[in-house]
C-alpha cells in the first residue's frame, strides 16, 4: 500500500503570487492586451493562463508597442531594459520580487563604493541577467568552484559578491567559503539574499527525504528553485523526478516504493499537485499526510497604481 507525503511548505511563494496578481489586476484594470517582458513566472500553465486571458509575452521591449501597459517578470530586468522601456513610453507595472529588488539594490551599492560585483548563480538565468544590467562597472558570474578559481582577479582586489535567489543553500555556502578563501577582503551578505521561500522549500525537502523512497517535484524545467529541490532530494539519497503536471508520471517509478513525497517549486499552483495527487491515487496510493513544516505568511505589497484594486 502506497502512501504520498506532501511537503510542507510547498508551492507559490509571495513574490510569485504578487506577479501574477499583478497581471491579473493590470488586465482588469486596463483590459488586454498587457505586455509581460519575459515570463511573468517560470511556469508554462500559468503563463498560458494569462495568455489565454489577455497577456502578450515578449522577449524584446521593441516587440511592444508605444505607449502599451507592461510588466515587467518577477524576475528583474537590466536598466537597459528600463531605458528602451521609458524611450518607448510605455506604462511600466514593475512586478520584480522584493527580494530580487534588494540584491539589486545592494550590487548597485557595492558597486558605487568601487567594488567589482562576483554575482553567485546561473548565467543566462532572467534574475541574473537583470542583476548584471542593473550595476554600472564590471560584473563576474560564477556557479562552481572551478569558475571561481578562474576569475581573472588579483587576491587583493577590492570585490563584493551578491546570489540569485533561487539556488541551493549548500551550493551557495559552498561557493561563499571559496570565495572567502580566495579574496580575502572580499564582502558580502552570508546566504541572506537566498530567500525566505526557497530556503523553506528545501529545508522541507531535506526533512521529506528521511521519510519517502521517492520524490517528486512539480515544476517547470526553467524553473531554477524547482531544479534545486530535486537535487537537494538527490542529495540526500532519495530518487527524485522533475514533472511539469501528472501527465509526466512514469508508472515505472513506483515499483517496490512505499511512501512518495511530493513538493512543488515556487512558481508551481497547487492545482498541479492537486493533479499529481489524484494520478497517484490512480496508481495505488491509498494514504496520503501532509508533513509538519513551516507555514508562510509572508506578503508582498502591490505597486501604487494597483492597489485600488486589492479586496
């Protein structure tokens, strides 16, 4: 007999359920189409939910017409971004993570002291993009060991480090300890800018794995903090499959596995799990219990211009 074990806390953080809100109030308010640079969150069925309901999502500012009502992802942009957007006219909603705003506000100030930033996370990563374009001087990313050790930098120079949010905590402390260790004056804030979320939803799947045979986390494959969580299970000796929705389960997976734990990466809306639940049901589970963990109530305040609408 199969039991599923839901991780607790899991699912939609308050900056992703701030954009999303964000989206949904701009189109109410201002009625479609809105433009969204970039996905408002790394989920293909929220993105297409919006898209069906009246968002336009674009890669490129020059893709938005003049004068359009725009929001920008959860994300963060460059202040490139923010410049071709002001040239353009158009009526910015920011819809940034207050957490991803704070990093960038503290590479902008390290920066302004003359440092040279070392940003801790994955290149090519829409947060890390945008904390790059938002600091004026030279930049490094880096997300091993081995690119650390390769930075072009003398031991004495004057460098601050700053994290994408949505790393792993261990992988994080691990890249902070090298750097300590090869510059030696060099500054930064310790593991606060991972947040409070992403830590949580770890923290949780670290408990989870000494329970479960098997693990499975709802999440789209872009999604940097659902990647994290299946490996944090990995890590500590459990199997753990990434699926987009239920329709990704492998029968296969649960030969001889008693108990399945189940999480959900911050952008991932519970209705997702609520599938996966019902497909293991399907399968065989016949128990199902929510773990202790953590509870959130965390939450983020809406731009001004939105928040007439709040109820």
């Amino acid at each position: 007999m199969m039991e599923v074990v839901l991780a607790q806390p899991r699912g939609f953080c308050a900056g992703v359920s701030r954009a999303i809100d964000i989206v949904e109030r701009a189109l109410t308010l201002y009625g479609p189409p809105v433009y969204v640079y970039h996905e408002i969150v790394h989920n293909g069925h929220v993105v297409r939910d919006l898209r069906n309901r009246g968002a336009v999502f674009v890669d490129d500012i020059a893709e938005i017409p003049c004068g359009a009502v725009t929001v920008f992802s959860a994300h963060g942009v460059s202040s490139d971004v923010v410049r071709q957007a002001r040239a353009r006219e158009l009526r910015i909603i920011d819809a940034t993570c207050p957490l991803v705003a704070k990093v960038h506000a503290q590479a902008q100030r390290y920066a302004k002291l003359g440092y040279q930033i070392i940003i801790i996370g994955h290149r090519g990563h829409e947060e890390v993009t945008g904390t790059e374009g938002s600091v004026e001087g030279r930049t490094h990313v880096v997300s091993t060991i081995a690119e650390i050790e390769a930075l072009p930098l003398e031991r004495d120079a004057q460098v601050a480090y700053v994290t994408q949010t949505t790393l792993s905590a261990d992988d994080t402390r691990e890249l902070i300890e090298a750097l300590r260790m090869k510059f030696a004056d060099i500054v930064g804030p310790n593991l606060d800018d991972i947040c409070y979320a992403t830590q949580n939803r770890q923290r949780a799947v670290r408990k989870l794995a000494e329970q479960v045979d098997l693990m499975l986390v709802v999440g789209a494959r872009n999604s940097s903090n659902s990647n994290r969580l299946q490996e944090v299970a990995v890590r500590h000796g459990v199997p753990a499959h990434l699926i987009e929705d239920a329709s990704q389960i492998d029968e296969s997976w649960f030969a001889g596995v008693a108990r399945v734990g189940v999480t959900a990466g911050a952008s991932a809306p519970e209705c997702l799990v609520d599938d996966v639940r019902c497909r293991l049901r399907e399968l065989g589970a016949q128990r199902e219990r929510q773990m202790a963990g953590e509870r959130e109530n965390v939450t983020f305040r809406l731009p001004p211009m939105l928040s007439k609408l709040a109820s």
